[in-house]
C-alpha cells in the first residue's frame, strides 16, 4: 500500500484557504507516489462546500462534520484527528496561527515526531525523511531528519509550495464524524475581535515608506514620515514597530497584521521575515534599504541598498525634493 | 496563583552575524552575545503582572548548561520570585519533544496553575508549550497576546489570529499558553538589578533528580547540519557614493511610479 499522507485543509466561510492546494505539492514532495488525503473539519453548509471543491484537488476526502467544529479551536480538533488517522499517519498542517496551536500538541497524542516550519522536503529514505528548515529569522538553514516509521506531524510554511491547480482528482469525500470520539475540552472559544480600523488603510495603498527595527527609536520615525510625505507614500510597517507601540496594529504588514498590494514597497530598516512578507502580495516593486548585508529581504527585494537607514533615509528625502 | 514561566538563552540576532561555521555542524558560536530569548520577557512581564494583581509566586525555569543561569537571574532582577535550571550532560542534543519531558517532570513536582512559554525561540519551531500541554494533558494556546484572571479557575486568553484580528477564549486552570511580544512592555532590567539577585540560590535539578533515563530525552528529530542556500538571483544591489545612489534610486522611484 503506497504511503498516506493526510492534509489539514484550513477554510472559512466556505472557502479554502491558499495553503489548501499547497499541500499536494508539498505531499507530493516527501513521496510521489504518496496517496494524498483531505481532512476538512468543520460544520453544515460552509463544510460540504469546501469538502466539494477538495473532491477536484484531492482523490480522497475526510469530512468532520460537528456542530462544535464550526469554529476551528485547535483542542478540539485535535481529538477528532486523533480519533480518526492511523497510527502511522503522516500528517501536514500549514505553518500558520492555527497549525502552531494544533500541530506540537497533536504530535505527542499521535506519539510521532514534529517537524515545523518546514521550506522544503529532500525526500524519504528508507523510514528517514529529511528535510529543510531555517533557524535565526531565516539567516541559516538546517537539514533535519526523523524516522517516519511510526507517523509524523509536519507543519509546510505557507507560500514555500507551488499551489497544485490540476484540479483532475475527481475525488471522493468520506464521512468521518461518526470516528471522532468524545471532542469536550476545558477551552472554550468566544468570539472573534476584529482589528480596529486605523486611519490610513494601508491595504489601499499604491505607495508604502514601511519601516522596521532598524528605526531604532521612536524620534526617529520623523525622517519616515518626511520620506512618505515627499514621496507622497503612506506609512506602514514591520512587527517589532506595533509591538514597542510606535505606530498603531492597523499599519503593520504580515501575516497577523494587514495584507498589501502596493505598486512600489520601500522596506527601511525591515530584515523580512517570511511572517512579514507573507503581507505582501501582488508582486510590488521591492526598494530595500537595510544595513545589514545578509538580511534576507535583499533575497527578494528588486532593488536593494545596503546603508543605515538612519543617515541615508534623509539624503534620500532631499534627493526627491530637490527632483519636484 | 503559582505561575511558571519558561525561558531560554539564546545568542541575541541583534548583537551577532549568524552564520555556519567551517564544518557546518552548527553555528559559530565563537564570541556569540547570549540574552534571553525575546518573546520569554514579554512572558515573564505577564506573569510579573498577574502576580502582582492576584498574588501568588513567578518561578523561571530553562533546560540548559550552567551558563542559562545567567537569564534565570535577569529574569529574577525582573520580578520573578524563584528560578530552576535544569541541567544534565543526558540533556544535550536533545529535541523539542525531550525538552518538553524534562520540564514535565519538574512541573509534576510543584503545583502550578499557569505555565507560560514564549511563542517561539531561535530555532522557529514554537512547538515545547504545545508539546508539554498535551503531556500534562491540560488545554493549551498558543500566540496569547492578551490575558485576563477572571478567577482562580480560569483565564480569558486573546490570541494573535491572521489580519490583526483576536480570538478570544476561556481557559480553565491549570494550562499552557505561549506569549506572542507585543502583549505588555517588559519592564527594564539594570546591572543594580541583577546585581541585587546575584546572591540568590538557583536549584539545579539533574536527570537523576527529575528520575529521567537517557530513552525519555533521546531525540526524535535530528539536525544534521547547518548551512546557508545558495543566493538567488536577488535585489539588484545599487552601489557607488551615497550621492550616486540616490540619484539611480530616485530615477528608479520615478519610473516605477514611486514618487507621485
């Protein structure tokens, strides 16, 4: 019997997330000949939905349906996965908010090995599947292995695998509820609080002056707003700025702040982490300015310059005014 | 309320140049600054904070070499109360997972009602509070960035989901959650502060003491080198005098639609 890989597939609101189609492609990667199967959970309408559309991408689909998977708490969703993979089940979650909450603890009841944030896979070999991961905000990568006699937990990155868009699966879904056990659990999930509206919505923007650690100090986020004013730019930025509160949540870019589509990104002072640039789609124009050589949003910038920002941002500024 | 917090020393990325040294069996870890891992403080704040509300201890704990006391003791000039090291040569080369049973068997001696790890460390992985949560079987959850007692039974946790958005749970006591940075702004420690919890006594608990055998910490997952990918094609690098380069900047700016 070839190897079963399942796939967690993420949705909302009856559609499936980008990741979905990713990972076939990433389960196609650790063994070709791997039987790929979709696990949707979830409830009703908005299930059935996604479960169709998989049926096109995945041969195999496990439908979950219980009233208390509407919303995807990782406690309980984890005890419905239990209840239903085999005990050598390898298993692939993408490497975002939820697969963080799920995946580590779903390893352990699965008594498997847990391979996170993985970029790339180099194969199985006998039982060992190795595999690339990064360490240190992506300054270096690592070859990891595991034994996957007994099963694994994996959780891709998102946007590290071409998405699979065959769609020439013509797939079956399965329902699954009736294998799922008892899902009580001492965490109990309330609402959602959406993120308050800032007063510049950067996801409209067609020019953003985005800033990063490199800034330093609060003072300093003058010559930035000097920049985006001769530039006729709007401000946003990376983490570490929301995070010391020198600029409100609304103005940050990545995948927990705002998704961008910018026809040119000026990333002062942002080293780029995958969680950063995760917020940049449409394929902007990428000016980075960093100081360090080796930051790893030279790798995908357009152009890049390697300066403190903090002395070239204002000679920059002068240069575009003395051009109008 | 007891509260553990776990902690890590790792070499600081903002006063080093990572890079894979001549065998690429690690990193270079010559002359390397160390600091506590940066999304642990924004945890020991937290637990600092509730402490003083509520009342009850903050306990530091890390599985580490003799050298990790040194952010047991800054995490103690912080606020915290007590610190742990757990320390054995069995514990070196171990995973995520084995970590993770190590400080379940320390925990499984104390009685503690709310265990509080960073939402991730150096390697990326952010998977030893989820591991140890399922270990103890209690509720876990992870990227918190916002917490509240309601009593001693249960918590209101917020965590970081995608577009800024929050999603907000109750958690009964005990559990795990990892911190997401941005929680609170821990507080300043100054050399007078370490200096005054210099003479504080840190246990070291060995494997013997946690009655650990060399099987429970045996790694699942194995690194086996370090190294860095060949580049891309990447950025077009603009070189020359600062003053060449703005010009080429500003005319790229300009054609690219940059500069309205």
């Amino acid at each position: 019997m070839s190897r079963q890989v399942f796939a967690y597939i993420l949705h909302k609101e009856g559609t499936p997330d980008d990741t979905a189609l990713e990972l076939i492609t990433a389960a196609k990667k650790i063994d070709p000949d791997a039987s790929v199967i979709a696990v949707v959970t979830g409830s009703g309408d908005n299930l059935n939905t996604v479960c169709n559309e998989m049926t096109a991408s995945y041969s195999e689909v496990w439908k979950v349906d219980h009233a208390d998977l509407a919303y995807p708490n990782a406690e309980l969703v984890r005890k419905a996965l239990v209840g239903i993979l085999p005990k050598d089940a390898v298993v692939l979650v993408p490497h975002e908010h939820f697969g963080l909450d799920l995946s580590p603890g779903l390893s352990v009841k699965l008594d498997a090995p847990y391979l996170p944030d993985v970029v790339d896979f180099e194969g199985v070999e006998g039982d060992t599947l190795k595999v690339i991961r990064q360490e240190f905000s992506g300054m270096v990568s690592t070859h990891v292995q595991a034994d996957i006699s007994g099963g694994v937990v994996i959780t891709p990155r998102p946007g590290s695998f071409q998405p699979d868009e065959s769609k020439s699966a013509g797939g079956q879904a399965t329902d699954k509820s009736g294998e799922i056990g008892d899902l009580a659990s001492t965490r109990r999930y309330l609402e959602i609080v959406e993120a308050e509206v800032g007063e510049v919505d950067i996801t409209k923007s067609d020019v953003l002056v985005s800033v990063g650690r490199g800034i330093e100090d609060q003072d300093n986020l003058e010559i930035i707003e000097e920049l985006a004013e001769a530039m006729g730019a709007d401000i946003s930025c990376s983490r570490p700025i929301v995070d010391a509160k020198w600029l409100e949540k609304s103005r940050q870019v990545g995948t927990s702040g705002q998704t961008v589509k910018p026809k040119v990104y000026m990333a002062l002072g942002i080293s780029g982490s995958f969680q950063h640039m995760g917020g940049i789609k449409g394929s902007p124009f990428i000016v980075a300015v960093n100081k360090n050589p080796k930051a790893p949003i030279f790798q995908v910038a357009d152009v890049g310059v390697v300066a403190d920002i903090l002395e070239f941002v204002p000679e920059l500024t002068e240069g575009i005014a003395e051009e109008k | 309320m007891e509260i553990l917090v776990c902690v890590k020393r790792v070499p600081d990325t903002s006063e080093n140049e990572i890079e894979v040294n001549s065998k690429g069996t690690d990193i270079d870890r010559d002359d390397l600054v160390y600091s506590v891992n940066e999304w642990d403080n924004y945890a020991v704040e937290e637990a600092i904070q509730i402490r003083d509300k509520v009342g009850g201890t903050v306990t530091v704990i890390t599985v580490g070499d003799e050298e990790a006391e040194e952010v047991l003791r800054r995490e103690m000039a912080m606020g915290a109360d007590k610190g742990i090291l757990l320390s054995d040569e069995a514990f070196e080369g171990t995973d995520g997972r084995g970590i993770a049973a190590i400080l379940k068997a320390e925990i499984e001696k104390g009685n503690y009602d709310l265990i509080l790890t960073g939402a991730q460390a150096d390697d990326g992985a952010g998977q030893v509070g989820g591991m140890l949560a399922a270990m103890l079987d209690v509720p876990y959850a992870s990227l918190v960035n916002y917490l509240e007692v309601i009593d001693d039974k249960k918590i209101k946790a917020g965590r970081e989901i995608a577009g800024g958005n929050q999603e907000m749970n109750e958690i009964e006591l005990p559990c795990v959650l990892s911190i997401q940075t941005g929680i609170n702004e821990p507080r300043y420690v100054g050399i007078r502060g370490i200096r005054k919890v210099a003479s504080l006594d840190i246990p070291v608990r060995t494997a013997g003491d946690l009655g650990l055998d060399a099987s429970a910490v045996a790694p699942k997952v194995n690194r086996v080198d370090y190294f860095v990918p060949e580049p891309g094609e990447g950025a077009e690098m603009l070189e020359g005098s600062t003053e060449e380069i703005i010009e080429k900047l500003v005319e790229i700016l300009k054609a690219k639609g940059g500069i309205k």
